[in-house]
C-alpha cells in the first residue's frame, strides 16, 4: 500500500500525521527525548511512520530517543531492546 498524503503537527511533546480524514499516527515525548508513546494506526503500519515520528522528536530534542517503560512487544521490536528473560 502507498502512503497518502499526511500533515506534520509539531507541538510541545507531541508529533502527529494526519491527513484529512484521520490521525494515522503520534508521539508523545519528554524534552529529553523520552518516548512516552507512540501509535500508528494498524491500516498504515509498516510504511516507516513510527520511524519518521522518532526522527522528528531526534530533530526536536536534539538527543537520541528512548523508550519509557512499560514498553510493548511491539514497542520492544521498534526499539530494538532486549529483555532479560524473555
């Protein structure tokens, strides 16, 4: 599936893409680059969304992000991270 079309929302601890119809995805963060969330919405996963909020908040803060715990399988997959035990 192509990407459509979306708008760039940047606001104090928030990035968004929505087009004219839905949000497709967000990311809310700290001003030290803590991921506090991030969602894309299932139609349009896999399309580098979740990877372009991450630049953006890079780009924002200056510092590489991070994820705040809990984190999702699906989250630990976007991160990278491992966890013992698991």
């Amino acid at each position: 599936m192509q990407l459509p079309n979306y708008q760039t929302k940047i606001e104090p601890g928030v990035i968004s893409f929505a087009n004219e119809n839905t949000t497709l995805g967000f990311v809310r963060f700290t001003e030290s680059a803590e991921i506090e969330y991030i969602f894309v919405r299932r139609h349009y996963r896999r399309m580098g969304l979740a990877t372009r909020l991450i630049s953006l908040v890079e780009e924002q803060t200056g510092s590489r992000v991070r994820p705040l715990e809990p984190i999702s399988p699906l989250g630990a997959l976007l991160f990278d991270v491992t966890r013992e035990g698991a």
